[in-house]
C-alpha cells in the first residue's frame, strides 16, 4: 500500500475496534511462515530463500514489537525462535540477537520445546556476532533440550554450532563427546546444508587433533556439498573456518590461499560483513608471511565493509593497521593504537581469537625492540584513552573516508 493508503487503513481498523484484532492475526501469520522458512532454507539455495522472505521484513519487526508492547510472551518468543535464521541471511544478525535476547527473558514459563528453539537462535546468532562465550552458554541448553525430545535434526544442528564454538576456542575437552556424538548423527544426514556444516565441522575437529588427511577430507566433503546446495554463505564462512585453522597451524601461505581465493566470490554474492572480514584475515595472514603491500592492499578494501560499532571486527581492522603502522616505522603512533584496541580488549569477555593474538605478539616484539621501554608504556596509556575517531584516524581511515565521492 501507499503510506497514504495506509495510513488511512490503519485509522478506520481503529475507529471499528478491529486494529488489535488484525495485529494479532498478522503476527499469527508471520510466525507462521518464518516457521516455515527454517524447513524451506535447507531445501534452496541462500539467494532464493532470502529473496522470498524479504519482503516480510517489516511485518517482522512489526510483528515482533505488537507481541512485546501486548505482552503476548508465547507469541513474542516464537517469533524470537523462528526468524533467527532470516536475520542471519539477510545480514541483520545484530538485531536478531537483540530481538532472541529479550525473548529469552519470558521463555522460562512457556513449552520446553519452544525454549530449545529459542536457545538455538540465541547461540547461532551470538556465534554470528563474535560473542562466542554466550554462544556456548546458548547451546548447551540448546542440547540439553533437543537430546530430552529425541529430536535429531536440531540437536545434530545445536552440536555443529556447539561443537565449531568449543574447537574454536581451544576447549577440546569440553569438545570431544559433542563430535563424538555429532559423527554418529551426521551419518544419517541426508544432502543437505546442515550435513555441509557438520562435515566442514568435523573436519576442523580433526585438524586441530593432527589428523591432516582425515581432516582436510572433511572439510573439502563439507565446501563441496555447500556449494551443491547453493549454501553460498555457508561456503564463505566454511572457507574461513578453515583458513583460521590452517594458521593457527602456521601454514600462512595456505591460509592466505584459501583466504584469497574466495574472494572474487565474496565481492559478487557475498555480505559487505563476510566480505569485509575475510580482507582482514587476509591481512593478518599477509604479515605473518612478512608480506605488508598485500596486507596494506587489503586493509585499504577491509575497513570499507566492517562496520565502525565498536565491536571485535572494528578493533581487528585497526589492529591490523596497528601492525602496518610499526612495519611501516611509525612507531608512536602503532604504540598509542595498540593501547586503544587493548582498552578495547579488556572489556571483551571472549578476548581475542589465537589468530589476533598472535599478531598483537607481532607488534609488540616489534614495538618492545625499537622504542624504549618509558617512551613505549607512555604511548601505550595514553592509547587507551582515544576515543573511535581518535584511533581511526592514527590508522588513516578518516583519508580514505574523505576520498569517497559523495
């Protein structure tokens, strides 16, 4: 409809007592087909589902917003569950979580099954936004609900996501039952997007316990079958699970390999976020191989993708530039920027990932041998005080800011 047109709808809805009514019925209805999209993502490509589904948007939001201000809390809550996924594809992941996040509050007294759901949304969309230790938390009640309801198909889902979070974050512990426990279950899996992300999973899992051929086995099962279910998006962050893992093992010319070559992909089809991150990394492996004008090319593409929130991809970017800067020979100003990503840090509860700390152990050894040691601690200090401009400028982004044309 028109504004106008609508405008006018909504004032007669009003005037015959029939608005709450009919909000009520549409957010039935909105429910229900993002229950329905969670089915249908499996079965086609990313492109097509999103496309389908956009259009409903705001009648998400909207629905999302009426269910909260009536305090219809069943409603609320599954709409939270059911659109997690939409969020993610259509690159709202931010505001997914926030929407799962406050559902969660009146999720206790509601279907068991229901909050299983609801806690999927929750640790996928955390995953989604780097926050992985919430993530975790999210997923273990994911599972704890799905094995109580025999339920396979999602519980296979919650362990791929629980499984990735814990290798990821070095608790191999914690993670050896949770593959143990998915290898049975992905057998079973037909084709399918969620049988890629297991396989890319495990394979990870094997990687990281030296079991090379096994590993890399998996995880080139897993891309392939992504790509022949259209899963583009599974495939980009599938590609950079792995590079990130090939690193850490400190093969950098392979991880910048599987970096650099996804992304003619990433620039045609994928998310300015993927994109953007992806160009980071690509950074960062660049300079552990010594290489700055490749790291220095691909910075000046990064920051015009990754969003200046003041979240983790923010302080990588300027991380990055940090180490550029002590490679280039200004030093002051690498010092007085690796105090403001630090201060950065310290407030983050999952800390950096082993891929930026050991980059921060490149610039400081770097750092630590060419200023000395009062000069360097006072520079340092006074970093971690600039304010996001402030630092933003040192890495000199405000001149590429300048250059775009408006």
């Amino acid at each position: 409809m028109l504004e106008t047109t609508r405008h006018f709808a909504l004032q007669e809805l009003t005037r015959q007592n029939e608005e709450q009514d009919a909000r009520a019925r549409l957010a039935d209805h909105v429910r229900s087909r993002f229950e329905e999209s969670l089915a249908r993502w499996e079965l086609v490509p990313d492109a097509t589902w999103v496309a389908a589904y956009r259009p409903d948007t705001d009648n998400l939001r909207s629905a999302l917003e009426w269910a909260r201000s009536s305090a219809d809390w069943a409603l609320f809550v599954g709409l939270a569950a059911a659109s997690y996924r939409y969020w993610i594809e259509a690159q709202l992941a931010g505001e997914g979580l926030r929407f799962a996040e406050a559902a969660v509050a009146f999720a206790d007294d509601l279907d068991p099954s229901l909050r299983g759901r609801l806690f999927l949304a929750v640790g996928e969309l955390a995953r989604i936004n780097s926050q992985d230790l919430r993530a975790i938390e999210a997923l273990m009640q994911a599972v704890r609900q799905f094995e109580a309801d025999a339920n396979d198909l999602l519980l296979s889902h919650a362990l791929v996501l629980l499984g990735t979070t814990l290798n990821f974050a070095g608790r191999r512990s914690e993670a050896a039952p949770i593959f143990a426990r998915l290898e049975t279950l992905s057998a079973k899996l037909p084709s399918s997007k969620l049988k890629a992300w297991a396989l890319v999973s495990i394979g990870l899992w094997l990687l990281t316990g030296g079991e090379e051929v096994a590993g890399m086995t998996k995880c080139q099962a897993g891309l392939a079958m992504h790509r022949s279910c259209g899963n583009e998006r599974g495939l980009f962050r599938s590609t950079m699970y792995l590079a990130e893992m090939v690193h850490r093992r400190q093969d950098h010319r392979g991880a910048f390999a599987l970096a650099k070559g996804i992304l003619p992909s990433l620039r045609e089809r994928g998310s300015s976020l993927e994109l953007g991150a992806q160009l980071s990394n690509l950074a960062c492996y660049s300079m552990a191989l010594g290489n700055t004008e490749a790291a220095r090319e691909a910075i000046d593409e990064a920051w015009k993708y990754l969003p200046r929130d003041h979240a983790s991809w923010h302080w990588c970017i300027i991380q990055n530039a940090t180490e550029l800067a002590a490679r280039d020979g200004r030093l002051n100003d690498a010092a007085l920027m690796l105090g403001f990503v630090d201060h950065c840090f310290d407030d983050w509860p999952d800390g950096r990932q082993p891929t930026e700390a050991a980059q921060r152990e490149r610039i400081e050894t770097i750092l630590s041998a060419q200023l000395d040691r009062e000069s360097y601690a006072a520079l340092w200090e006074r970093g971690r005080s600039l304010s996001v401009f402030e630092a933003d400028v040192l890495a000199g982004f405000e001149r590429r800011f300048a250059a775009l044309p408006t």
